[in-house]
C-alpha cells in the first residue's frame, strides 16, 4: 500500500473509532466505549495493514492507559505472557534447527527412501513437510522442501504434465496445515492456549492441542492430497530421487538432534493424560510448555549451539504482535465490552444450539484470515469467540481452538501465507489453479475442523 492509501486508510479507522466512542454514549459505560474504540483502531489497521503490524500492537496498551481501560503496567503485562515465552523457545530451537541443516537432512532421509509412483511420492512429500511444520515454522518448512520438490521436477518442461504443480501446491498447503498441529508451529495456535488463559483461567496443554491440532493436519494432508490427484492428475508417473543428497550427521548436528528430541519429549509429557496415570504410575514432570522453553532456550545457548547473533533469527514482530493480541483481549475483558459482545451475539444465536454456533465461528475465522494476517485475525477474534462461549454455555476451549486453527487454513491467494506465496514464486503453478484450487481447500477446512469440533473435541475438552 503506498503512502497517500495508507494515510487515508489510518484516517478512515481513525474516524470509525471516534464516531463508535461518540455514539455509543447511551449504550456503553464510559470504558466499554473506550475499549471499542480501541478494537476499531487495533482492527482496523490490522486489516488494512495501514501501520506495520507490530506498531499497531504497541499502540494498543498506549491506548488502554489514554482512555483509562486500564493502568499502562496492566496493559503491558500480556506483552511478557508466558505464551510469548513458548513461541520464543520455539523460535530459538527452529533457528538452531535451521542454521545446523538437520531440517534439510530430516526431509532429505524422507525422500531418498521413496521408491512409488508420483502419487505416492506427492504424498510422502507432504506428510514431511506437515511434521516439519509441527516444529519450525510454516515458511522455512515450505522453502525447504520446496528446494527438494524443485530437484525433483527438474527438466520436466512439458506443460501438460501436472506433477509439478500438484507438488509445489502440496507442500504450501502441507506447510500451513502441519503448524495448526502444534502450540509452537504457527502463532495462531499459541494465541488461542494464551487467550484462553488469560481470560478464562482454563489451560492447554501442549500434549492437550496436540490432540486438537495434530487430527486437522492430517486430514488436511490427506483432503489435499486428494484434491491435488483430482485437480492435476498425472497417472503413474515415475519419478527419480536419486539426485537427493545425503550426509552423515556431524556432532554439532548430533547435539541438535539430541536437544530437539528432548524438547519435544518434555513438552508431550508436562501431564499425562489420565487413562494413562494408573498404567504407568506417574502423571507428568509439571513443568508447564513455557517453563520448558526457556529452559531449551538456556541449553541452546550454555551449549553453544547459538550465540548473540542467532537473536536476530528469532521474529521479534511477531511476539510483539501476540502481545499486542493478548493485550486487546484484556481490554476487552476488563472494560466489560465482551459481555456485551458476547450478549449481543447470543441474541443474534438465540436457539441456534451447538452446532450451528461452531460452524460459524470457524466460517467466521477463515473468512477473516482472508482480509488480514493470520495472527492479527486471531488478535481480533480471539476475545470475541471466547465471549461467545461464556454466553453460550460451549467450552471456551472449543472455540479458542476453531479461531486458532480456522484463522490460519487460508490456501486461496498467493498474499494470503507465505507458503502460498513461496509456491506461486515457482511459476508451476497459476493464478487461477491457485484459486480454485485453495478455494476448495478451504471449504474442506471449514468442514473437517468443525466436524471434529462437533463429534470429537467435546470428548477430550
């Protein structure tokens, strides 16, 4: 957006906001019209993206303590959330990951050991970049195995084959649907356990959204994947994987390695699920997810695996964005604006029951991802579907999990996640195939995360 949209896009959000404060003096207590004003200028420039991202978040607290919500300390206090500290350990293991190659070296050892048919190979492909995307993040899984599916196809010019644009779709879509599975592979999943926290009091365990996130990627994987062969059939096509390379561990791999597989053992393990208790006799180590990742953040660094200079591998814009996220949650928590939200909305759902309530929240969610960032569509959505839930009497974890997971399927336009955007730069692929190709996908993941939320997730919650 060049300069002169922008400043009238900021102008526009400005006067939205200032309109809402003044005319909704007989309706609003004085903080309730404060706190509103302060989600129109958070959302609006979140959307429009007239300010940078994490100047909007900044400005959120700064707001809070000038219209009186809340004192400047108190709106700061989600900024230093234990969440930001989760996606911080999370981005410091991705980055030792990363700058040590084990990434390349796990999808390499995947690939090398295909020997099917192109159909079998996409999929295999896929699958890797899903578990990939559990543990770094969306782009670097999808640049990476992008850079292998690119050696795959390589030479193959003739335009009638569909194998090279099946591949590099399924690796974006398998990048974006393999975060959702994890609270540290995207950011929306993170902000969904820290809302609910924060303005409920009720936790997510990591092994607890595993059981929530891990079932949608990989019925997503395998929705993709069908959709893909449906799309761009190309029969039996053989496909060799010998140019794959493949290199022996070195010890500063090793150490990676080691590091990376305690990190995960200590998160799954922070509380056993009860079934398990009596059969195993212990009921976890207790340490909370973000206890553990300050503490691989520690080892990472006493062990010299990463130094001073590996912060700037770390997305600082991002946790100032989720604070920022948190933050409004809060406001709209204490000002009281979320009852009324939430009121507001009980009368638009009045008798609508359970399910048609989760089907639009998860429709709401994806059609919001559309308009603005992933993570600022799940800052603005957040508070208000977990306000829905308290009117309703639905488990807040239910709905927190929908936003988390819905606000990050957007498959349609290459702007709309970097995958997208890394598999469209390939040029197999057009514009047009990405579209009806995403527009379909993300039909499918409306349905497949509300069918869950519907038949399985009130069994786990």
């Amino acid at each position: 957006m060049r300069a002169a949209g922008r400043a009238l896009a900021a102008s526009a959000v400005a006067a939205a906001s200032v309109a809402a404060y003044l005319y909704t003096s007989g309706l609003l207590g004085q903080g309730e019209r404060a706190a509103l004003a302060i989600l129109i200028i958070a959302a609006g420039l979140w959307i429009t993206e007239a300010a940078p991202l994490p100047a909007t978040a900044l400005l959120v607290p700064i707001l809070q303590a000038l219209l009186g919500v809340q004192p400047f300390g108190d709106s700061l206090r989600p900024f230093f959330d234990p969440v930001v500290m989760l996606l911080l350990g999370g981005f410091l293991l991705a980055a030792a990951v990363e700058k040590y190659d084990l990434d390349e070296y796990f999808a390499s050892q995947v690939v090398s050991r295909v020997r099917a048919d192109a159909r079998i190979l996409l999929l295999v492909m896929m699958t890797a970049t899903m578990a990939l995307s559990l543990w770094i993040s969306n782009t670097a899984a999808a640049a990476i195995m992008m850079a292998l599916a690119l050696k795959l196809v390589e030479g193959a010019e003739d335009k009638g084959d569909n194998f090279p644009k099946a591949l590099v779709l399924g690796i974006a879509y398998s990048a974006t649907v393999g975060g959702v599975g994890t609270l540290v592979g995207t950011t929306t999943t993170a902000m969904a356990a820290g809302a609910l926290k924060r303005l409920t009091g009720a936790e997510i365990t990591f092994l607890g959204w595993i059981l929530y996130g891990l079932p949608v990627s990989l019925l997503m994987v395998l929705a993709s994947w069908a959709l893909l062969i449906s799309l761009f059939p190309f029969g039996g096509r053989k496909v060799s994987t010998s140019q794959i390379s493949m290199r022996p561990l070195g010890g500063r791999q090793m150490l990676t390695l080691a590091v990376f597989a305690v990190s995960i053992i200590l998160w799954i393990t922070e509380r056993v699920p009860d079934p398990l208790i009596p059969l195993i006799g212990w009921r976890g180590h207790g340490l909370s997810s973000s206890m553990v990742a300050a503490i691989i953040a520690v080892i990472l660094f006493f062990s010299g695996l990463l130094d001073e200079r590996d912060l700037s591998r770390v997305n600082w814009g991002v946790l100032i964005l989720i604070g920022g996220g948190l933050s409004l949650g809060e406001a709209l928590e204490v000002s009281g604006l979320m009852n009324r939200i939430g009121e507001a909305l009980l009368i638009f759902t009045r008798g609508a029951g359970t399910i048609p309530i989760i089907l639009i929240v998860s429709l709401f969610g994806l059609a919001i991802t559309v308009l603005a960032s992933n993570t600022a569509s799940a800052a603005i959505f957040l508070p208000i579907a977990i306000g829905i839930a308290a009117s309703t009497g639905i488990d807040p974890a239910i709905l927190a999990a929908i936003v988390g997971i819905t606000t990050s399927l957007d498959f349609m336009l290459p702007v709309g996640t970097p995958p997208n955007a890394i598999a469209y730069s390939t040029g197999k692929v057009s514009l047009r195939e990405m579209v009806k190709a995403g527009l379909i996908l993300d039909i499918l993941g409306w349905l497949i995360t509300s069918a869950l939320a519907i038949i399985i997730w009130p069994r786990i919650a």
